[in-house]
C-alpha cells in the first residue's frame, strides 16, 4: 500500500506525538527497570566544537572527569521542547562535580532563540550551548533530534537514545544515579 503524501505527513506527525508524549520508543523501553537509552560499549564520540552563552567554544573534551547526558536538541523542534523540562528537572537532581546535563541547541538563532525558549518554558538549571552551524548533526551522524548520548568521565560514549524520554522519571534518575556513583572512581 502506497500512502498520499498528506497520509503520510499525518503518520508522521502521529509518530512524533507519540515519542513527544514519551510513548514506548523501543521494545526496551517496556521492559521494567530497563535503561533509559540503548547503552553500547564505551567508544570515543567524534569531536564537535559548540558555544556557552558567552561565545567561548567549547569540546566535549572540556568536561571531562564527569558523566555527560549530552542532548542534541532545537526550539522547533516539538519532542525536544516537551522534553527540555525533564531535563532541566535531572539537571537539579543530579547535577554536580560528578554529573551534568548538556543541551546543545542547533538552532541557526542561536543565543536569542535559546534564551527566549528557557524563558518561556521556565528552565533555570540548565546551561545554555549552542551549535548554530548545525555541525553536531553531521558530525555525530544523528538521524533525528532529540538525540542524547551518555558519556563515561573519560569522554567515552556509553548510552545513546533518539527521541523524547522523560529523564526525571524515577527509573531513569536511579539508572543514572547508579551509573555515576559505580563508574565515577574509574
């Protein structure tokens, strides 16, 4: 069966409701107490470089010695801005010397357009990053935003998830808490 394009416009615009609701994205993600994010063998992520609010670049290899939920993520973006506050709610629970949330923003407004979405939405715990050229996409060969990777102290990748997910869950916030107390002396 071939699909119009406006039946197909519509199937896909139900499929992101779904994962902006945080709907099951993956036959893991119904089994109890399983992983937030699809984990993988630790491996180097590929470098990219991004901005703090001030213009000072910046490389994942700036943070190194904490885990990392690294978020690739845009305002226009519909599963990114439902997922945002879940986020920023992690980054208030666990943030610290040992763990932090970092939301790349692609959008080509960069600061502005950031700013005027955390305003808007309410973030206060989150910092702001931007890749306004988009290279992250490229680079990190992403499929889809939100996309999230989680990165060991060493600036490994150990997990990553495409699509929304509830971060602040209580599943979730545990899983993480377990991966940085068990692997932060490492």
């Amino acid at each position: 069966m071939t699909l119009s394009p406006a039946s197909r416009r519509g199937f896909l615009a139900l499929a992101a409701s779904g994962a902006a609701l945080g709907l099951s994205r993956s036959g893991a993600a119904a089994i109890p107490n399983a992983p937030p994010l699809y984990i993988t063998t630790p491996k180097p992520l590929p470098t990219f470089d991004f901005f703090d609010a001030s213009s000072h670049p910046l490389t994942l290899a700036d943070f190194h010695g904490k885990f990392l939920l690294l978020n690739i993520w845009a305002t226009w973006c519909i599963p990114c801005r439902k997922e945002m506050p879940t986020l920023d709610r992690l980054q208030a629970r666990l943030g610290g010397p040992h763990f932090e949330v970092v939301p790349v923003s692609i959008d080509s407004g960069g600061l502005a357009a950031v700013r005027k979405f955390y305003a808007e939405i309410k973030i206060k715990h989150l910092g702001v990053f931007l890749d306004p050229s988009g290279s992250a996409m490229q680079v990190l060969n992403l499929e889809g935003i939100p996309t999230s990777f989680l990165i060991d102290p060493n600036g490994r990748q150990i997990g990553r998830e495409t699509g929304a997910v509830v971060w602040d869950s209580p599943n979730v916030v545990k899983f993480l808490a377990h991966q940085i107390a068990g692997r932060s002396h490492e």
